[in-house]
C-alpha cells in the first residue's frame, strides 16, 4: 500500500513545477509528509508533526503550486483547509492554493 502511494507520488509531483522559492524537492516533500492527511475518498487523518514543520516553512506556498488538476485525481482538496487548520491556519480565506480557492474572505 505505502509503496503504491510513493510511486504515484513520485509520479504526480514530477509534473509539477515549483514556484520561483521552493527547491525542486521541497514540494515533493511536502506531500511525501502530508499525503497521508490529504488522500482522495479516505477520512481526514491529522497531519505528522514533520508534515506541519514543512508546510510552515512557506505557509504552504509550494504545496499550493502543486494543487493542478493531476493533483485533484489523487488527492482530496478540500482536506487543505482542514491541513491547513491543523498545521496554525496557513492558507489565507479567499485566495488560491494552485487551482483551488479557499472558502471565506471577499467577493
């Protein structure tokens, strides 16, 4: 099962393309933490502390960037907010993380 989820990982983040900021590997790394709290048609699972600790790095800004339309095939996003809640309330009511909108904020 673990290694199902790690070749599609490596498989879903080689598509990606970090922002100008986030190493090559640093997105990849995110989802290697957070996958877990994140997976398509599973309950939500509480992020590992080290899932956290990246993520607060950039306030989930790489992460974000890989939020594309492969990203929706594997993962669930509305489970970035309830990631973003468990890791101090990242992501910013309105704004996008990758094609995603966060619910809330203005218009």
């Amino acid at each position: 099962m673990y290694a199902i989820i790690f070749v599609l990982l490596v498989v879903i983040i080689s598509s990606f393309k970090p922002y100008h900021g986030c190493a090559v590997t640093k997105g990849y790394e995110d989802l290697v933490y957070c996958a877990s709290s994140l997976t398509l048609n599973r309950p939500f699972v509480p992020p590992i502390p080290q899932c956290c600790q990246n993520l607060k790095i950039d306030k989930m800004y790489c992460l974000c960037d890989a939020v594309n339309p492969r990203f929706l095939e594997e993962f669930d996003v509305k489970k970035l907010i309830k990631l973003s809640h468990a890791c101090g309330d990242l992501l910013v009511p309105g704004s996008y993380c990758g094609v995603y909108k966060v619910p809330g904020g203005g218009a």
